[in-house]
C-alpha cells in the first residue's frame, strides 16, 4: 500500500503494510534513528511522534493513519543544529 505524508516538513511516500506501524516505517523504512522503541505497547512514550501537532505514541498507530497528516519526529525539533 502506497501511503503519503509530510514528515519533518517534506513530502515522504513509502510502500509498506498499512497495519505496520508508524514507528517501524520511520525508523527502518526512512532511517530516522531518533524515534526509540520501549514497551512496544504505548505506555512508556519513548516512541511518541507528533501527528498533526498531537503526540501519538508510534509503536501502536499504524502507518496507515498518516496517509495525508504532518509527522514530527525528534529530528524535526532542532533548528539546524540546534535543537
């Protein structure tokens, strides 16, 4: 399933399972190491995202719910290198 979206404010679109979820697609998929796996069952938060400016813990939203939205990993926090 081919699925669009905007991630750290550039147009991204991958080819994956739409049940995959979104924190294996950015970090294998769009090699964005910041965003950790913890729990694996959304309650430790290491792995929170913004998606359209509300914190979703990726690890259980699947890649399917971006289609269309604003992602915001850990790396589109800084300004240059400054984060």
């Amino acid at each position: 399933m081919k699925i669009s979206f905007n991630i750290n404010n550039k147009p991204q679109t991958v080819e994956v399972d739409g049940d995959t979820p979104l924190l294996w697609v950015v970090r294998d998929v769009l090699n964005l190491k910041g965003t950790k796996f913890g729990c694996g069952k959304a309650a430790c938060g290491a792995c929170t995202l913004h998606v359209n400016g509300q914190a979703v813990r990726s690890c259980s939203y699947a890649v399917k719910f971006a289609e269309g939205k604003k992602v915001t990993t850990i790396e589109g926090l800084a300004d240059g290198d400054k984060l």
